[in-house]
C-alpha cells in the first residue's frame, strides 16, 4: 500500500514521468490497435469471435525473431510474418473457421479457444518457453534531460504500424475485395445475390486479419518480448479495445488502442510490474460494465 | 426392472471402485471432481445458456477459502503462509478435521454468495460477453491471488497431509468426491423436473420472452449460478486437502486446464442433457490420460484438436447422437412404419 501511495506522489512530483508513461503507452498501443482492428474486421464481417487473435500475434513474433536468429535483418521479419501467417491463416480457416460461421456464438469462441490453446503449445514446443525478443542495435534519443528516452527501433516499431495500418484502410476504401468486404460485412446475403462469393470473401478476411496480426508480432518482439503463453493476454486487449470502441468505428479503435496502452503503463507504474496482466483484465471487466450500464439506460443488454 | 439393476451396478461400483482398482484411487478421485464441474457447469451453461467461461473462479476461491478458513482456525494466516522452515506448524487430528469439514463447507457458502455478487454485475452480458466477461473475472482473480502476499502470493499455500494412513486419505478424498458428485447428481435431476428448471429452461430458449411471460429473469438466474457456484466451490475446498500444496495460477485459477475443460466434457457428452456432462466427462477423462501416457509433450496440442473437434464436428454431443441412433431410450416414441406397404 505505501508503495503504491509513494508511486503515486512520484507521478505528481515530477509531471514529466507522465509524459513518459503516455509516450511508452502509445507506442505499445499502437501495435495492440493493429491486432484489434483485425478482430473487429473479423467480428464485423464473419461474426466470429477470435480468441487465437493474441496466438496469432505471439506465432507472427516467433516466425520474425527465428529468421533474425538465422542472419536475416530484422526489419526484413515484418513482411515476411505478415505472408506467413497469411498462409497460416487461410489454412486454419479452411480447417476451422468456415464451419463454425453459421453457428452461434459461443461455437466459434469455444474453437478458436481451443485453436489458441493447440498454436500456443505447438510454439512452446518448437521454441520453449523462454521469453524472447529481438534486440536492434538502434541508438536511443533522449529529452528533458534524460527523464525521457525513445529507443529509435521503437519508433521505426509504430511507424511500421502506421504504414501497414494505413495500408489496409487504403485497400479496404479503393480495392476491389476490400468493397467486397465491407459489402459482405453489411448484409451477407444481399452481396451473394449481386454475385460476391462470400466464401472467398470469409477466407481473405480471415487470412489478412491473421497476416496483421502475424505483422504486428513482429514488430512486437522488436519492441517488446513475447514468449508461447503471452497470447491470451493479446487476445483480451484486443477484446478490449474493440469492446469499447465497438465495430466498425476505426478512429475509436485507435484511439481506444492507444489509450490501453497508456492505462496499462500506468497501471504498471502504481501497482508494480506483477500486476500487468491483471490490469489488462480488469480493463476488460471495467469496459464491459461501462458498457453494461450504457445498454441498460436504453433497457438493452449487451450482445 | 432393468432400469433399477443398471442404477444398482452403478451404486455398487461408485462405492467399490477404489477397492476394485486400488492403484488408481487419486485417478478416480478426479474423475469424480471432472464430474462435479461438468455437472455445475451444465446447469447454466447448458441448461439456461449463459456459457461462462469463468467457472474455474469458483473452484479456485474454494481451495483458498477451504485452506484460509482450515489454517486460520489454529494459526494466524499471514505467519503461517509466510514461514519458512525454521517454525514448523503442527495440526492435531481434531485440527485437521474440524478445519476441513468448516473449511470444505465455507468455500461452498462463499462460493455461492460471490456468485450471487459477480452474477449481479455480468449477467447484463448476454451470450460471447458473458463468456469473455466471466473469462476476465477468472484471469483477473488468478492475478490478483497470485499477487497476495498474505495468502501466500506466488507460491500457494501448502496444508497438511492427511493425519493418518495415506491409502486411507485417498479412499477418503474419493468418497468425498463421490459423495459430492452423487448428491449434485441427484439434485440437479430433481431441479430440473421442477418448476425452477422450466424457468431457466425458459430462460435459455428466449430471455425476452421469458420475462414478459413473468419470470423474474435475473433471480432465476442468480440462484442457478449460486447454487453450480456452491458445488464447484465445494470440489474446490475437497481438491485443496486432497493436493496438499497449490499456487494461484497452475493449480487454483488453472483458466486453460479445468476451466475449459469441463465446458469440453459437457459439449462432448452433450450439452442440456443429464447424463451428458457425466458420460462427457469420464470419456474426456479417459483421453485425457490416455495422451497424457502415451503422447510425451504432445498431449496438449491433442487436447486442443479434441476441443476443436468436438466444437466444430460433434456439436450435439454423444447424448445428442445417441438421441438420434436410439430415441427410445429417451422416452421418444418413434412410429414404427410410418409407410405402409401398398400390398397391405
């Protein structure tokens, strides 16, 4: 309790330590915004809800850090997780994903629990369970003297996320499949009557959430480290995030991803680093309440 | 006739199996304990459909509450958690029984009255939210526990080991186990023909409905919860006795073992159904052990292709296949020769 209380007053004595959390949060958030748009895309399109969504980012990360170990730049990871997981991706939707879409809901969470739960052991047993990352030789900028400092690979991390977030945006708006999403994510049947395969549409969504995910590993493990068993945790900030900005509303998911991040900082920074975990949960519990209590003001329940 | 032979084998071999098969009395303890959860976890889950993934709180709240209340009779907690090797804390036999009789039943008691609290918030979530949302509840009380210095923090807590003859132990944790599987077993086949199963019945074929039909909605479904909640929290108290020492996060708030778990053995025998979750059970069980012994450092992805299978292939369960192959047995009638031969 002292502890917390003299964290506490340290933030208020020196406000610059708060500049210093938002900044390291924002940078961490950028990648969970990643990960959780590819979940809204595929809650918003396919109504499935992906619990392996963490997994995926945690598999992106190892297929990045396992090339870097054998010589390749790791700048060159992020493209290559990013068609790798693809491949991965349409494989486990041509497995799992398109039986369970026409089920209810708690079908296709209960698979890809079950998807989560078979990817993170399979990595645990190809890699161990060590944790890992990729460290890059970058230098390190500091400000005011020296309470701030932001690693350089850091930011080339949040401006790969921005390249590919804004690539993604930009093929959902003008290419031709990206219309055919948002199409199908509207109504499934009136797309297939005007002639969209929607199965072909299901498995490229799917694919390209894995893909971002996968993408957003990599850039993980050079920002971060990752380790088999950190994917839950990813999968419920990403549920987070989207539970609170809810679907289909892009600029709330970023912000939404940028703001967790910095909660989740914060919360480290009062309550210790044991408590980050749990932070992210109770994030999640306080979302839904908050949203609970919205539903409940227009005599709705959330679902 | 045959029906009272088949219950009076089973009787019989609840109650001589761990003479039957003395090497695997710790194996039919579990067993039992899989039962137990299923059981409690059908009773929402699948009975009145709020699938929770976070019914593995309850079983770890009661191994801390059983272990808490058991310790704090003779000792003060926080010593006694926090000692090392040089105060060795000895429990005399009345101790030791009086701490888990009390201890067993208040992890029940708590157990049920926290799920009336949490279910006041979560059950405004309907459906994927009440899973993730109950899921969260689990994962975030591991942390926290495990985050608890004075209920041991990281490292659990270690209780004593049964006071006499250790074969005897086992065989006592096995009826305790039975004991609490039969009796849920029972009650939930009387809840179900009542009044209150109709309700919750109700409840999950359509909420709105229900409620407009006049079914206090939000009491029906506190009490169910309340009382699934009271039978895992009581597994749990016996669990924390039969395990001697547990931590937070493998053992107590274990979210990807038995937590999913029991949710695999009710889907696998059948979801809404009485002997579903029973027959679930012991079948995953046997798996379970199966690729545990044979599939050294496989044996969880194969777990997880079963869960997946399951989910995906095998969705009305066994009971529901078996209600397909042989309605009969179901109390179905089934016309004979609903075509007549046009020679007739």
């Amino acid at each position: 309790m002292d502890q917390i209380l003299s964290n506490i007053s340290l933030l208020l004595e020196f406000p610059i330590v708060n500049l210093k959390i938002v900044i390291d949060g924002i940078m961490i958030g950028a990648l969970f915004a990643l990960s959780a748009y590819g979940l809204a895309l595929v809650w918003g399109v396919m109504n499935v809800k992906n619990l392996a969504q963490g997994d995926f980012v945690i598999a992106g990360g190892y297929i990045a850090w396992w090339l870097a170990k054998n010589g390749v730049h790791p700048l060159l990871g992020v493209p290559a997780a990013f068609i790798v997981m693809w491949g991965i991706g349409w494989g486990i939707y041509r497995l799992v994903i398109c039986r369970v879409i026409e089920r209810d809901l708690f079908t296709s969470l209960l698979a890809t629990f079950g998807l989560a739960i078979i990817i993170a052991q399979i990595l645990n047993l190809i890699f161990g369970s060590d944790t890992q990352s990729i460290a890059l030789d970058y230098p390190t900028l500091y400000f005011a003297d020296g309470f701030i400092d932001v690693p350089i690979a850091k930011l080339l991390g949040v401006l790969m996320a921005t390249v590919l977030a804004a690539g993604v945006i930009t093929f959902m708006k003008v290419g031709r499949m990206g219309q055919a999403i948002r199409a199908t994510a509207q109504d499934a049947r009136a797309a297939r009557v005007l002639g969209i395969n929607t199965d072909k549409v299901y498995s490229f969504t799917f694919s390209l959430n894995a893909a971002i995910c996968g993408a957003a590993g990599a850039i993980v493990v050079m920002v971060w480290v990752i380790q088999p068993f950190y994917g839950i945790t990813h999968s419920i900030r990403s549920f987070v995030i989207v539970t609170a900005a809810g679907l289909g509303n892009l600029p709330g998911v970023i912000a939404a991803g940028l703001g967790i991040g910095a909660l989740e900082q914060y919360g480290a920074h009062i309550f210790g680093i044991g408590y980050q975990q749990a932070v992210a949960v109770l994030l999640l519990l306080l979302v839904l309440l908050i949203r609970v209590q919205q539903q409940k003001r227009v005599r709705k329940s959330l679902q | 006739m045959k029906r009272l032979a088949f219950y009076a084998f089973l009787i019989f071999f609840t109650l001589a199996a761990p003479f039957l098969l003395p090497d695997y009395k710790t194996q039919l303890a579990t067993l039992w304990l899989m039962i137990i959860v299923a059981i409690a976890w059908d009773m929402t889950g699948g009975q009145m459909g709020y699938n929770s993934l976070g019914n593995i709180f309850f079983y770890g709240t009661g191994m801390y509450v059983a272990a808490l209340i058991a310790i704090a009779i003779p000792f003060d907690v926080g010593e006694y958690t926090n000692a090392f090797s040089d105060k060795i804390y000895k429990f005399t036999d009345t101790e030791y029984f009086l701490g888990a009789f009390v201890g067993i039943l208040g992890a029940g008691v708590f157990c049920a009255i926290s799920a009336l609290v949490i279910g006041y918030i979560t059950f405004g979530l309907r459906g994927p939210y009440f899973a993730i949302g109950t899921l969260g509840v689990a994962i975030a009380a591991g942390e926290l526990v495990s985050n608890w210095e004075w209920a041991g923090g990281g490292q659990g807590i270690s209780l004593p080991v049964f006071p006499y003859d250790l074969e005897l132990g086992k065989i006592m944790f096995y009826y305790m186990f039975a004991g609490t599987g039969v009796v849920l077993f029972l009650f939930a086949r009387w809840l179900y023909k009542t009044r209150f199963g109709a309700a919750i019945n109700a409840i999950r074929d359509d909420e709105e409905k229900a409620e407009a039909m006049g079914i206090h909605t939000l009491r029906y479904k506190l009490t169910a919860w309340s009382m699934s909640a009271f039978f895992v929290g009581v597994a749990g108290g016996i669990s924390a006795f039969q395990l001697i020492h547990f931590e937070p996060l493998e053992t107590a708030y274990q979210t990807i073992n038995l937590g999913i778990f029991m949710v695999v053995c009710v889907l696998l025998g059948g979801k809404g159904t009485l002997w579903g979750p029973v027959i679930g059970a012991i079948l995953f069980h046997l798996f379970k052990e199966v690729t545990w012994n044979y599939l050294l450092g496989w044996q969880w992805v194969a777990l997880g292709v079963l869960i997946v299978v399951t989910v995906v292939y095998f969705k009305d369960g066994i009971t529901g296949w078996l209600k397909l192959v042989r309605p009969e047995w179901f109390g179905i009638r089934v016309e004979a020769k609903s075509q007549r031969s046009p020679a007739s």
